[in-house]
C-alpha cells in the first residue's frame, strides 16, 4: 500500500501529455454572452469579422514579405514603412480577433483557414518590382476598405455600436491612412531637376 502511494506520487509530477477532447465550442456556433445584443446579431457581425481578419491577416503578411523582398534606391525607407504598417496591421488583427471572441463567436487563426477565407490575390513568392509591390499593397487596402465600410452600415443597422465603432475608428482610419503614405510613393514626380528646367 505504501508502495502504492508512492508511485502515484511519482505518477503526479508526470506531464500528460498528448492530451485530446472533443472541442467546447465548434467553428460558426456563438454562445450567447451578456452583451444585450441577440445571438443572431452577434453571428452576423463575427461572420463578417472573420473574412475581414482574414484579408487583415493577408494584408499584414503581405507586407512583411514586401518588408524582406524590396529593392532599389527606395530600399531603406521602404523597408521600413513597410513594418511600420505591418505592426499596425497586426495590431489591428488582435483587435478584430478579440472583437469576434467578444460576441461569443470565435475567431480564424490558422495560415491554412485564412488561405481559404480570404478574397486577397495571392501573390508569386518571387521578388517583384517596388511599384508591383505597392499596387498590391494599396489593391488589398481598397478591398479592406470597401467590405470594412459596408460592414460598418450593417453593424450600425444591426445596433451593434461595438463592432461599428472598431471598423470605423480602427479599420478603416488605419487603412485610409496607410493608402494616402503608400500612394505617395507612386507619384511619378522629378527626383532632382523640376519638369520646367529640362
Ligand atoms: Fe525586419
């Protein structure tokens, strides 16, 4: 009996390890949580949620390879604008993420689900020109915008304030702004000698 006790002792300091359940709560099922907004409101707003964490997710990737692959005489400040968006795309993935999680739905995560939800082009996984990389970029951007703005009339319709307020303020102030730095970048103007002075 001693013996006993002993190895269960032992036992207890044991990890479990590869562990598996059923799941608590399937993909596409809303529990209903106390936020006086009804069930069906809350599945409607986290479903389109999950196609724009999706193209979000996409988005920030995208600059991320463009981040590593650019090249040329706008190298360095490409670089590192394209990781100031792509920090500020992430964050902005969180907050959709914990929004959808915040209606009691629950949230794409992995490469492969995003793959399949998202609307954006894929692109080669080759290098391409600074101005091939930029009209992608502001592609996904308009996009993002489009389906952000007529999500925000539903959530505003729907009375879900929350999900309004999280499109309008972050979705699309954060998207509109990185267009207006990126499409600058495109602008065919003189580096050194004005037009006029040819
Ligand atoms: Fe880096």
């Amino acid at each position: 009996m001693k013996t006993q006790k002993r190895n269960k002792q032992h036992d207890e300091a044991t990890p479990l390890i590869e562990q598996r359940a059923a799941e608590i709560q399937a993909f596409g099922r809303a529990v209903k949580l106390p936020i006086a907004l009804s069930k069906k409101v809350c599945a409607r707003s986290a479903d389109n949620l999950n196609q724009l964490l999706a193209d979000t997710i996409t988005l920030r990737d995208l600059y991320k390879k463009h981040h590593w692959q650019v090249a040329g005489h706008t190298f360095y400040q490409l670089h590192l604008l394209f990781d100031k968006h792509f920090k500020e795309q992430n964050e902005l993935v969180d907050t959709i993420a914990e929004r959808i999680q915040s209606l009691g739905a629950m949230s794409i995560a992995m490469a492969a689900d995003v793959a399949e939800t998202t609307m954006i082009p894929r692109p080669p996984r080759g290098r391409e020109e600074v101005p091939v990389q930029i009209s992608r970029l502001l592609h996904a951007h308009e996009m993002i915008l489009l389906e952000a703005r007529s999500m925000a009339r539903q959530a505003s319709k729907d009375g879900d304030d929350g999900t309004n307020d999280l499109l309008v303020s972050d979705i699309i102030r954060t998207n509109e702004l990185q267009v207006w730095f990126l499409s600058e970048h495109v602008v065919d103007v003189p580096l050194v000698r004005a037009d006029g002075n040819k």
